[in-house]
C-alpha cells in the first residue's frame, strides 16, 4: 500500500477494502466498546510504555514491542493506521516506536474518531480480534536520545530540544511528579496542542503555520531535534508532526522530564 504517514479520513475509507491494511484504535477500552472505524483492532496505549524500572515511561524493551505487534497482528508487509482518544500523542508515540524498528508502513488517521464521524462514516462496536503474527524486533539507531546524548549534544547549534510540555511546566511553574522544575538548558517550548486545529478538532493545522511558528523559535529541519514532555507522551504528536513536516532528524527523549526533573545531576534552567 502506498499511503502517506498522515492521512485523513476519506483516504482511510478508500482503503478500507484491502486486506494488507491493519487498523489499531489506541482508544481506552471503553471508548473502543462505544464505537471504533470498522474492521480496526483496540491496542493498550499503555503497553507503549516499558511499564517497569524507575523509569517505567521509556520504551519497552525489544521482547514486549515484538509481543504487542504480534498482538495485534501486525508483520513487515503490512500497513498499519493508528488513532486514539487523546487528540493524537499515543497514535504518535506508536508511529515513533514503529520507525523505532524500522517498520516505515505506518499513518497516523488526522483528526481522529471525529475527523472520521465528520465525514459522515460510521462506527461499529464489534470486539475485533486479530490473528496473531510474529514480529521480531530489532531497535534501529537515530530515533531515541537519552541523557548522555542530549549532555554530549547540549551546546551543539546542530540539535534543539523541542518540550512541548505547558508554559508552566517549561518555566517551573508547575512540578508534576519530579524534584526540580524548569527545563533542559538551550530547550525551546511549544505546547503540543498548539499543533492542532482544537480540542473539539483534533486535527494538525497547516503545516506551513506550525513550520513557521517553530522556525521562529529556531526548530528547523537541518537541525537534529529531540523533542521530550513529561513522560513522552504528549511528545509522541511533536515527533509525529516534525516528521510529517519532512524534518529528518528527530528523536525522542523518552525519559523527559519524569526522569530529568528527579535527578540531582541534570542541568536545568527556569
């Protein structure tokens, strides 16, 4: 299937019939049971997470991605479409943990559940079960930044940390859950929902008003961007959204602030 990394709902219907197209609502279990695009397979947005260790937001280990790909049916060939009912970061951390491994056939549904009412197509409510595959992994190079590589890259003019947590996380205003507020020294701070049109419209706005409004705080795509939240969640829509602004080089800091707040040995700035 040749289907872009973003897609909006009528392209999602035309591809409906094709058998290679694997369908995953990363929706709470009940929403999913309220309604879901027909045909489409409910993942636990949670097994994103490693879920273990004083860390539990990072990635999981390569065992427990290759188990909930196998899950939910997914193998090499296949094209997989992915939305959620949190106005896009799961669908965008599942987008980055596929690049992750190097699955590139992947799209993130614009605009969600109610891009996809909007255009008049209905829901089901059928419990879909998948028939499980075997999908070895293997992590690919270039995708995730930890704390040695944004210190090691931290006053180099090539790279910029993109936290799109809020302004009063970023300041250190607000403290969720860590020691220390404030920022990573040099971090720039662009809210993540400020990349969509509005909560009730959660699809991205155009793409040459987010690309201006971050080159105005120097994010630019010659540059290596590691983009990080609180626990890289909200941060799974910034990498989602650089990408599909054709910024190559990004990467994730899945500790973010969860585990860069809570350590005494970490600069910070306020």
């Amino acid at each position: 299937m040749n289907l872009p990394l973003v897609i909006s709902a009528t392209q999602l219907a035309n591809a409906l019939p094709n058998n290679d197209l694997l369908i995953v609502d990363l929706s709470s279990a009940e929403n999913y049971l309220k309604g879901h695009i027909p045909g489409a397979i409910h993942a636990d947005p949670a097994r994103l997470l490693c879920g273990h260790g004083s860390v539990p937001n990072k990635m999981p280990e390569p065992a427990q991605i290759s188990a909930l790909l196998s899950d939910i049916g997914l193998t090499p060939d296949r094209h997989i479409v992915v939305y959620d009912d949190q106005m896009g970061p799961w669908a965008g951390r599942m987008i980055w943990t596929l690049h992750s491994i190097g699955h590139q056939h992947c799209s993130f549904l614009n605009g969600h559940l109610p891009a996809w009412t909007s255009a008049g197509q209905i829901l089901e409510t059928t419990v879909n079960q998948a028939d499980a595959s075997a999908y070895p992994v293997t992590l690919k190079p270039g995708y995730l930044a930890d704390i040695a590589y944004i210190e090691a890259h931290i006053a180099d003019a090539s790279h910029i940390v993109l936290d799109v947590r809020s302004a009063a996380e970023y300041s250190g205003e607000k403290v969720i859950n860590a020691k220390r507020g404030g920022h990573i020294p040099g971090a720039v701070n662009y809210e993540w929902t400020r990349a969509l049109v509005s909560p009730e419209n959660p699809q991205l706005r155009p793409a040459e008003e987010i690309m201006a409004e971050l080159a105005e705080l120097g994010v630019t795509p010659d540059k290596t961007v590691i983009t990080h939240c609180q626990t890289h969640r909200r941060s799974g829509l910034s990498y989602l959204f650089t990408k599909h602004l054709g910024f190559d080089k990004v990467r994730c800091y899945d500790g973010s602030w969860f585990e860069w707040g809570n350590r005494n040995d970490t600069p910070i700035e306020s």
